[in-house]
C-alpha cells in the first residue's frame, strides 16, 4: 500500500478551506445584489425593540407591498426589493457617507450608506442599539438616485429605537 507524500493530506486541507470560504464569500455578495429567497434574522433579531419595529413598519413601501417573513425582526417589501434587518451590529465612528433621513426634525433618523453596487445600496442606522439594516434592490421602480426614498416612510417606526449618536 502506497503511502502519500507527508503535507498532502493538509495541503487539501487548505483547498477545502479556501473553496469553503470562497464559496462563503460569492454567497453573501449574491445575496446582498439579487435577494436571497429567504432573508435570514440579523444577530440580535430576536431583541425585543426589533420586535415592536417590526410590528411598527408600513403595509406598503414605495408602491410595494410587504411580503411575510418568518425571521425575528426582518420585514421586506416587493420580490425582496427592500429588505429590513432589525438587530444588525452597531457601528461607530465612521468615513463613509452618513445621511439624516426623515420625514421631519422629530423623526429623523440617521443612516450611513455601509455598501453599495451597480445593483443595490445597504444602509445602517448610526447612533441606535438594536441597529437597523435596509437594502435596497434596484428594479421594480426603485433606482440609485433615489435608494435613500424607502427610508423616509421607515423614519417613523425606527426612530422608536432610542437614538445615542448622531452623524457628524
């Protein structure tokens, strides 16, 4: 019986590995661009305060109805055209673009602009714990010069989530 060269079983090992995370990676950056048929609860999805945003959110979103959602705190719009995540992480201090967004000055809620792609734009909530996550797909109505649309109609039901920090 032949015995194979000593490193070889961890060598494949590592290709495993590398193809795990390679296959991790294009999954995720799938997701966030197309829809995930199914979107999955964000960490602290289950915190309470998600829960009442959740019941807090409007029937309808630029012209697209809610579709149901079995994951604690998420709600979506359309074929999952906008997508909100309650319990995401916290960020902090940050360089990228952060916009106050809302219908008025007691509303207003502050967003920054975490991702974006030809095909979609990710917001998180700054200065609020649980934090909130909305993507929006473009398509259907929604395009990149007005992403941010969406979340003048969520300003209401988010600004509920006790702000601590505001953009600079």
């Amino acid at each position: 019986m032949r015995t194979p060269p000593a490193g070889t079983s961890r060598a494949r090992q590592r290709v495993g590995v590398a193809t795990a995370v390679a296959v991790l990676t294009g999954a995720s950056v799938w997701a966030f661009t197309s829809g995930s048929g199914g979107v999955e609860a964000a960490p602290a999805g289950g915190e309470p305060a998600c829960g009442q945003l959740v019941q807090a959110l409007p029937d309808t979103l630029e012209g697209l109805a809610r579709t149901p959602q079995g994951a604690a705190g998420v709600a979506s719009w359309g074929e999952e055209q906008v997508v909100l995540r309650c319990g995401a992480a916290v960020i902090g201090p940050t360089t990228k673009p952060c916009l106050p967004v809302g219908p008025d000055e007691a509303t207003t809620v502050d967003w920054v602009q975490d991702a974006r792609s030809d095909r979609a734009v990710r917001f998180l909530t700054y200065g609020r714990d649980p934090a909130v996550e909305v993507t929006v797909r473009f398509g259907a109505g929604l395009r990149a010069s007005s992403a941010s649309a969406p979340l003048v109609d969520l300003a209401a039901a988010v600004s509920a989530i006790p702000q601590t920090r505001t953009c600079l």
